[in-house]
C-alpha cells in the first residue's frame, strides 16, 4: 500500500503531550469519506462520518498492511494478510509500561470485542491484533502479565501479542507501515520509567478482504460498545 507520509505536515519534535499518548489523528477534515453512501465494493460499512482519508495512517478502503511478526506467547509468527478470507482483524499498538492508561483503554477495547464475540458466537471470525512497540520491556513474561492484569484471554486463538524483534524494527512498522510519528522519549516525570513513547491511540478494523472499514484514530477514548457493533456487522453481513 502506498503510505500516506505525514512529514512537512507534523514534525515529531512537534508531538507533545503531558501523557506520553496523543489522540488526534493527522490530518483528516469534516466530511464523511467516499463517494458513495453505500462505501465502496471492497467495503461493508458506510463511509465514516469523519473524513480520514488526507491521513497519514490507514483510513477507510485502504489495505490493512502486511506484517508478519512473532506470537511469543505462541512461539509462532502471525502475519495479518494470513486472515484474509477467514477473519476481520481488530489490530491496535501498545506498550505494557504506558504511564497514563491509554494502551490498558486500547486493550480494553479489543478485549470486550473478544468478550462480545465469544458471547454471540463470532469468535472464529474475528482476529485480535495487538502490537507492542516496546520490545526492549515488553517481554513474553511481561505480556503474558499484562494480558492477566487486562482481563484477555490470551489463551483463545483469536487474540495475538505481536512482538517486533528490535525497537528499530517497531520504529519502522509504526513510522513507514503504519504511518504515525513515532519516538522514545525521556521520562523524568515518572521516577519508574527511563523512557516512554508519545504515541497515537490508532485502532484499525479490517474486514475478511483485508480492507480497512473503520480507522479509530483516538481509540482509547472511543465507546467500546462502537467498537464491537462495527466489529460485528462487517464479520456478519
């Protein structure tokens, strides 16, 4: 896919936040996206309300980006082109030391998708993606805690922790596939933390195509219960 760049539009020495997560999106204006009201032939849902489509990260009718990256709880490698056909996937980012709770918020919305899938009976259409970019902290022991700490059923074989081998490569992902301002900052305002990652609290849902039908580019803030009535209605119609 060809990747939106946002430089010359927000420089990263720009980004800043008290937090340590951001949760504008960037750029995007008023109008609902698409020219028809029925979406597009690739999508289910109609265009979004908001108009994303001048944004730097993946937006409605867009292709999810391929990734391939390890499952250390699984000791296996997920790629998410892998679902195509079988599965929408519900991916977001995190990082299990966020000081502020926006990524446990993130994870909560995916994790009452996995809940609400396992209660209506769509768990096997439905992959749950959630990507650290932390790999230096976060580790198998350390996601396999945060997964408890957060209510997820990690065991299911819907949800994956994928884990980046180096912070270059998830600087990489993050900044030239996934399309966001990305850095690891200093933290001396949190006496337990050498360094965090300002960040945006993008949620992307991609339907059994592998097209992207809903981007939440402030995730942690939207109502869940949106989250999951999206979710269904692209993995049922």
């Amino acid at each position: 896919m060809d990747r939106r760049t946002y430089l010359g539009t927000v420089g990263i020495a720009g980004l800043t936040s008290v937090s340590g997560c951001l949760g504008e999106t960037i750029g995007g204006g008023e109008s609902g996206n698409g020219s028809s009201d029925s979406g597009t032939p690739d999508t289910i849902l109609e265009p979004p309300e908001v108009d994303l489509s001048e944004s730097s990260h993946p937006t409605y009718g867009d292709e999810l980006p391929t990734l391939s990256l390890p499952d250390p709880l699984i000791d296996e490698t997920i790629s998410t082109d892998q679902f195509e056909g079988e599965r929408a996937v519900l991916m977001t980012f995190v990082y299990t030391n966020c000081p502020d709770g926006m990524c446990p918020a993130l994870t909560l919305r995916l994790r009452r998708t996995q809940e609400a899938a396992a209660e209506n009976g769509f768990s096997d259409d439905v992959a749950l993606l959630e990507m650290t970019f932390d790999p230096e902290r976060d580790t198998e022991s350390k996601l396999r805690t945060f997964a408890e700490q957060q209510g997820v059923d990690a065991e299911a074989d819907n949800w994956h922790f994928l884990r980046p081998e180096t912070y270059d490569e998830a600087k990489t992902i993050m900044t030239e596939d996934i399309g966001l301002p990305f850095k690891k900052t200093d933290a001396p305002e949190y006496d337990n933390l050498e360094y965090m990652f300002p960040h945006y609290n993008l949620i992307l849902l991609a339907n059994k195509r592998g097209i992207v039908e809903r981007a939440y580019p402030n995730g942690a803030a939207i109502d869940p219960s949106k989250v999951v009535d999206d979710v269904e209605t692209v993995v049922t119609k």
